[in-house]
C-alpha cells in the first residue's frame, strides 16, 4: 500500500491567505486545478489537475505530476511523449484553492497532445473559434 | 425566468479539439476552469469558475463573469471592487474544458480580494510559502 499524502490545513482565513504554511484545499474530488505557464514566454500552456499526490511529486521532484480525470490515475507530464514540464516557479493563490506552475518544456518543446505548443491555440471571435497557432 | 444559455455540443473528438464551433464542457457542477492572465505583463492574476451564463456574458459583453462557488451565484467581477476585467482576448483548450482570458484589469489594477495585484502572491519553496509581492 502506498502511504497517503497529506498537507495540513489552516487553521484560519488569515493563516490560510497570508500565512507561511502551504495548506492546498482541495475540491470533493481530492484535486485541486494548476495552470501552467511557459518560464520563458509567460504562455499558458495547459490547465490540468493534481491530486494531493501529484502536487507533493511535482514540489519534491521538480517536474509537474498530474491527476488525470479521464484515465483516473497519477500523471507524469512527458512520460510517453517526452513534454516532461521542468518546474522553473511554483505559486499558489489565495485561498489555497489553485496552483499556478512556470515551467519549461522538454522535447519537442510542446504542453498539449495535439501537436500544439499550448492547449490554448483556439481563440473565441465572435462566438467562433480562431486557430491562433 | 431567466431563459437558459445554452452551448452546442460537438459532435465527434475532431470537431471538438480541431474545430471552430464552441463547444464548452462543462463539469458535474455545470462549471468551466477559467485563468485570467494580465493581457500587458502575462502574469496569471487569478483562477476561477464559469457557467454557462457566466462564459456567454462575459463574451457578449467584453468584460469577466464567472461563477461564485461559495455564494452560489453569478459575479461580475469588479462590480463592487472596481477591479473589472476588461477582455482583450479570450481562448479556449484542446477537449474545451478550460478558457483563458488576457485581460487589462480596470480600477486600480488589481484582481485580488487581499489587495494583491495577483491572487498567487505566493511562491511555494522548500515546502512552506514565501511572499512575492
């Protein structure tokens, strides 16, 4: 059996919002929601997942570890295609409910299964989409 | 009554990720994932939620709607604040289950309830948070 993960939690709205201790909340689901950035570009690359296992990975491993929703497993970012995301700055908002990671892409340089370099690659005109790659 | 907004849905795996019809996938709860990013600087300023009504206003009117979770209900952002988030471009990923919007944020520029410019004022380092205000 693997070990559980844990992180405390605050135990008030001032510790949690301007405290020094790191108290992720996460949903009913056990996830909480972590936009990447690029290190360099400042693009957003992808929003994904964690768990309280995929965040503790990505903080002590230095690369970004998702919870996929779809396959309902842990995720090493890269694993099969090589986008392995070196984790440059990681942040966390407010109320401890979203983590914002910067990173740098490895291999062909790219976040999203597609081919694209960012998820984000549809801009919203006119309540159509845009390719924007 | 309020009429219901409503967005199609697509019709294959290829229409949704390679289309140019919007397609939004909302959750169990009815809700998006939405990253605001400052459209000047790139920097991530906050992560927060959509509903349907919430994604076609703030389309429809060039400013930033999403969804309170703790209060249940739609939110304008900045209506008592001032912090209203004008939108200069609004994207949305590959499976279209998560929006970006570069926005110029109005007043006094901030996007955070704690007077933060940006709600991840936080870095998350050796473990514990350390102020990057």
């Amino acid at each position: 059996m693997r070990a559980m993960t844990s992180f405390p939690t605050a135990p008030s709205k001032d510790a949690l919002e301007q405290g020094e201790v790191l108290t992720p909340r996460f949903d009913a689901n056990g996830l909480i929601a972590a936009v990447a950035t690029h290190a360099d570009t400042g693009e957003v690359l992808m929003l994904a997942w964690m768990n309280a296992e995929a965040l503790e990975k990505t903080l002590s491993t230095g690369e970004a570890w998702y919870f996929s929703r779809s396959r309902g497993e842990l995720w090493r970012k890269g694993a099969t295609s090589g986008q392995v995301q070196k984790i440059v700055e990681a942040r966390i908002d407010c109320d401890q409910d979203a983590v914002w990671i910067k990173v740098r892409p490895q291999g062909d340089g790219g976040a999203c299964h597609t081919g694209a370099r960012s998820c984000f690659y549809r801009a919203i005109e006119d309540g159509g989409l845009v390719d924007r790659r």
